[in-house]
C-alpha cells in the first residue's frame, strides 16, 4: 500500500485518479484549492488538505511526513482560462513545482501538456524538439511553466515521471474545452460553431488516461511519457458530427469559424515509447467516450 499525494487532485484528471488510488488501496491526500475541483469528486475516506499551491503554510507537516507517489497536477488549464490570467497561470505551475520538489517522495509525476511540441509534426515522439512558437501569445504562458517544471523535474536527480497530456476528456471536465462546449451547445439548443472544422486533435478518454499514469510511474526509470489516445484522429467538424449523432440532432446545422492564430493544426501524439515500456493501449473508442461524457453533462455532471 502506497502512500500517495496529489496536488491538484480535486481537479477533472485529479479526482479521476485518485478515486482509482484508493480502489488500488493506495492511502490518498489531496491538497487543492476548489477554485474549479469539487469536493464531491473525491471518493471518502481520503485526507483533503484544503490550500492554494502559492501560499507555504500547508507544505511544512507534509515535508516532514514525505510519501511515496507524489503527483504535481495543480494548474491552470483550458485555453480561456489561460488567455484570460497568464501571470496566474505562471504562478500556480511555478508554486506546484516548487512545493512538489520540496516534499520527499519516493517517485514523483508532473502533470505536462501538448503544447510543449509547439508546431511539430502532427504525430511528435518524447524526442522531438520542443518549442513554443510566439513566447509573446497569452497561451505561451502555459507551455513555458510546463517546460520549466519539466526541467525542474529532470534536475533535481531525483525519481520522476513526466507525463505530456494530449486532449483527455471525459464528464466532469468542465465547461472549458472543445468537447464539453460541443455538448452544452446541443443540450442548450445554443446555436452550433465549430471554430476551425478543418483542425484536427485525437482524444483520450479520462480511464485510459488513469492508466496509463498509473503505468508509467510503475516503470522503474525515470521518463518522459505522452499520454493519450492516437487511434481516432478527427477533424473538429467531424468531432461535432459525431455528438449530433449520439444526441440524436443529426441534421442541425452549424456553423463554421476559422483557425485561430497560436492554435495547431493538427496534434495527434505517438505513445510507441508508453507501450513499449508498459504495454499500455487505449481500450475506450471515441464513440464510446463522447456516448458517456454526452449522458453526464445530459445528467448535469459538469
């Protein structure tokens, strides 16, 4: 039995983890702030250490505990929120780093993202170049801490694994991202747009997702992994066809925008190094994802 902690873990891949940590018999602390996490994710019978990752004061009883797994989710996530606070998107990966490196723990995972890859080529391996195109876009923020924390990581000489997320969905993520806006927009009889039809992402459902974090910090070395789910690239206006479908308004109409500046046009990851490692494949389809998230935010469960 481990003992694990999670900063960040109230959050949409937080909670998801942590409820599968105390299935696996894991002993689960979770330090988060709620200002998008809910307690009612959280699964009973964890300890729930209510604190901002900026401020010091909660770090001081757990760096004398230490712990096994330690998990650095905390941050600031979806476009718009990033775009709208980039200095507050500094400060939060920054503060997480800072305090996940601080705690002794046996192994360590930091939360990364996609857009380290910049505008690499649409299926990039952990040994691409990483970049960041316009360090003067609003959005550059949020690739530039996910590198420093990377590196901060990497450094310290210690344990670690390094997760590079690519578009993982599932109900519970909020109203922030492409596929929830997809289904609020059906739900609500909003009008229907599609920013860029032509843009194309591959997603990963939240369980494959869990596992293959769970997988990757199994591995004895230290890595750097993508996660996610490269079997079912679509295009956003196919992305859009599928949720009419399964929400049975098939044949209403939408709207067409175009690309974005700063946005890529396509991300799609590899995981050959994941499954080599680990032997981990996605077992959702898309369909099967986007039925079950669909039904959630039917039922409310944003």
């Amino acid at each position: 039995m481990k003992r694990t902690l999670l900063l960040g873990g109230a959050g949409f891949i937080g909670s998801a983890l942590a409820r599968r940590l105390v299935e696996d018999g894991h002993t689960v602390t979770v330090v988060d702030d709620f200002s998008r996490g809910a307690r009612d994710r959280l699964p009973a019978g964890i300890r729930v250490i209510p604190a901002d990752v900026r401020t010091p004061g909660w770090r001081i009883g757990l760096r004398n505990e230490g712990t096994d797994w330690l998990f650095c989710l905390a941050g600031v996530v979806g476009v718009p929120n990033v775009e709208s606070a980039p200095f507050r998107t500094w400060e939060v990966t920054t503060h997480a780093v800072m305090a996940a490196l601080e705690i002794p723990a046996a192994k360590r995972f930091f939360a990364s993202t996609s857009e380290v890859y910049g505008y690499a080529p649409p299926a990039p391996s952990e040994r691409v170049a990483v970049s960041v195109p316009d360090v003067l876009a609003p959005r550059a923020v949020y690739a530039l801490a996910k590198l420093w924390g990377e590196q901060a990581f990497i450094h310290r000489g210690e344990p670690y694994c390094i997760g590079r997320f690519h578009n993982v969905y599932g109900p519970a993520m909020g109203i922030d991202h492409v596929i929830p806006r997809f289904c609020l927009q059906l739900l609500n009889g909003e009008p229907l747009h599609v920013d860029d039809p032509t843009a194309i992402r591959a997603f990963c459902y939240i369980d494959d997702a869990v596992e293959a974090i769970l997988q990757a910090m199994a591995v004895p070395t230290s890595e750097v992994f993508n996660i996610g789910n490269p079997t079912e690239p679509v295009t956003m206006e196919a992305l859009m066809g599928r949720l009419k479908r399964i929400a049975g308004q098939a044949e209403r109409p939408v709207t067409e925008g175009h690309n974005k500046p700063g946005f890529p046009r396509v991300r799609v990851p590899e995981i050959a190094r994941l499954w080599l490692m680990t032997g981990f494949t996605p077992k959702v389809s898309l369909d099967e994802g986007l039925a079950r998230t669909y039904a959630a935010y039917r039922r409310k469960e944003a």
